[in-house]
C-alpha cells in the first residue's frame, strides 16, 4: 500500500513564499535587464544624434573653407595679372621690349 505523508503544517505555505521571492528576484532582474537596455538604447541615439550634429558642422566648415580657397585664388591671380601688366607698362614707358622680360615659372 502507498502512503503518503502529510507535510507538516505551514510547509506548503513556506514554499509558497519561497517560490514566490524568487519570482520576485527574477522579475527584479528582468527590470533591472530592460532598464540597462533601455538606457544603452537612448546613449545609442544620443551618440547618433551628435554625429550627426558633428557632420552638419564639418561640412558647413568645408564650404567656408572652399569658399576662402576660391577668394585667395582670385584674389592671388588678380595681384599675379596686376603684377605682370606693371612690369610691361614699366618696360613699355622705359623703352624695354616686353618680351624681354623673365616669365614666371
């Protein structure tokens, strides 16, 4: 014949409480888990953003930087044209033929 025993009283109650804390564990970690990656998903997209914010800077730096090269390039031609057109109205009033003069490299 089978027997079976009786727990004694307050036993199922205590492991009642015992499962039920270590319910409570598990959902605390499964918190703290979606918590960690909640955060590492807003860091994720502030690190974008600034990216992002960085790019629009550099190239807005570029198309200045372009910008200055294109005018010192102008500006430099222009005094290299002024230049020349000095020295052969300077030959030109000093009686010098202009095709004597050194040309630039």
């Amino acid at each position: 014949m089978v027997s079976q025993e009786i727990p004694y009283p307050g036993k199922r109650k205590l492991r009642g409480n015992i499962a039920a804390k270590e319910a409570d564990v598990e959902f605390q970690q499964y918190l703290a888990i979606q918590l960690n990656v909640r955060s590492r998903v807003i860091q994720a997209f502030h690190r974008l953003h600034h990216a992002y914010e960085v790019l629009d800077i550099l190239s807005e730096g570029k198309g200045l930087l372009v910008q200055v090269i294109r005018v010192s390039e102008a500006r430099y031609t222009y005094r290299v044209l002024e230049l020349a057109l000095s020295l052969i109205w300077q030959a030109a009033r000093a009686g010098i033929d202009p095709r004597f003069l050194p040309t630039s490299p």
